[in-house]
C-alpha cells in the first residue's frame, strides 16, 4: 500500500502548463500540497520547468493557484506534476481547496504547516 506524505483530494478545475516546450490545457483530477495530477492526451516532457495555472471560479469571482513545478511522470491519462514554488496567496487558496475537499480538516492543517516548515 502506498504512503503519502501529503493527502490528495479529488478537485475539478480547469488548468494549464506552460514550459520550454509545452503549452497545454486540462483538468485537475486530484491537488494535494505538493503537487496534481492533471488530465491531458498532450505530451509534457519529465523534470523540464513549468508555469501552472489552476483556475478557481466560484459565484462571484475567479482566483487561481499559480506555481512553477515539473511533471514526474506521463500516463495515458494524463500528467503527475510537482509544485517547486508558489506565492502566497496561491498557497493559501491551494490549503483552503484542499482542507474544504477533505474529510479530516486538522490533518490538513498538519500538514501545511509541515509544507511551510519544509520550506
């Protein structure tokens, strides 16, 4: 069984990539505090920087969790992507989407701190 240092929470979201040699959209299929996996047929070459954009709409306004990263890993169904930085507002909204998405909110909060910490 495999063991996660950070939860994953199934989250929908409309996102893009952009590198060197990529510029590409999908959607988000899971998000957890390092990291998505992104649901794309495109091709995204492994360990080459990106820009991330996930767009989140919600009534009244659209935000979005804005990172650079590298995809670890291709699938026929999409792309494993690793979040390297991001600013802070994109951190505080990518914590609330994962915390509002997941069934044990203190653990959330465990770990966030634990990314702060880590950095």
């Amino acid at each position: 069984m495999e063991k996660r240092k950070y939860r994953r929470v199934v989250f929908h979201a409309v996102a893009s990539l952009q590198g060197a040699q990529t510029n590409c959209s999908g959607t988000v299929d899971n998000l957890s505090m390092k990291g998505m996996f992104i649901l794309t047929k495109e091709h995204v070459e492994c360990g080459i920087p990106l820009e991330i954009c996930v767009v989140l709409s919600g009534a009244s306004s659209v935000l979005s969790i804005k990172a650079t990263g590298i995809a670890l890993r291709q699938t026929d169904k999409g792309v494993a992507i690793k979040f390297q930085e991001m600013d802070i507002d994109s951190f505080i909204y990518l914590r609330n989407v994962v915390a509002m998405n997941s069934d044990d909110a203190d653990a959330c909060y465990e770990e966030y701190c634990h990314a702060i910490m880590s950095k």
